[in-house]
C-alpha cells in the first residue's frame, strides 16, 4: 500500500491558523490601540498641546506682570491711570473719545 503524496490536514490547518494570526497582529500593529496610526495620532495631539501650553504660559507671564504693575510694593502710574479711567468712565480735559 503506497501512500497518496499529498500534505497532511494538520498541516494545512497549522498554516492557515499562523496565517492567520501574522494577519492579526499585522492589523494590530497598524490599526490597534498602540499602533503606527494611533501614534501618528498622539503626536499630533502632542504637537497642538505643546501650542496650547506656550500660548497659556504666555498669557500667565502677562498677567504676572500685570498683577506685579499693580501691586503695593510697585506702582505704574500709567497702568493705574488705564485702570482707574476704564472702571470710572472719565476721561482727561485735553482727550477726544472716538466711539
């Protein structure tokens, strides 16, 4: 009795189930929760953050020094002039209001 030359069932199958999973964690890698498009993702986000933290600390340097304009041991008398005419409503004799 001669055998048939042809491959196994188990075989087939064990190449099939690898195949199949080389796809999956191919999939994975790519599309998946840490893969190559969700890092593109975070690194993006990283980027627009990084803005969004240099425009706030930029804002918070400004009213830093504002705050310190207007503080008991530091006093701009222009600032303090803005500040008292913007909440009075007044203006100086020798001033023309644009509205």
């Amino acid at each position: 009795m001669t055998r048939a030359a042809r491959p196994a069932l188990g075989q087939f199958l064990f190449f099939i189930v690898a195949f199949a999973l080389g796809i999956y964690f191919m999939f994975a890698a790519v599309q998946g929760d840490f893969g190559v498009f969700r890092r593109a993702e975070i690194e993006a986000e990283k980027r627009i953050l990084s803005e969004q933290l240099l425009q706030v600390q930029e804002e918070v340097a400004r009213m830093e020094n504002l705050t310190r304009r207007l503080s008991d041991g530091y006093l701009d008398l222009d600032l303090l002039d803005e500040q008292a005419r913007s909440v009075l409503g007044m203006i100086r004799a020798d001033e023309i209001v644009i509205r």
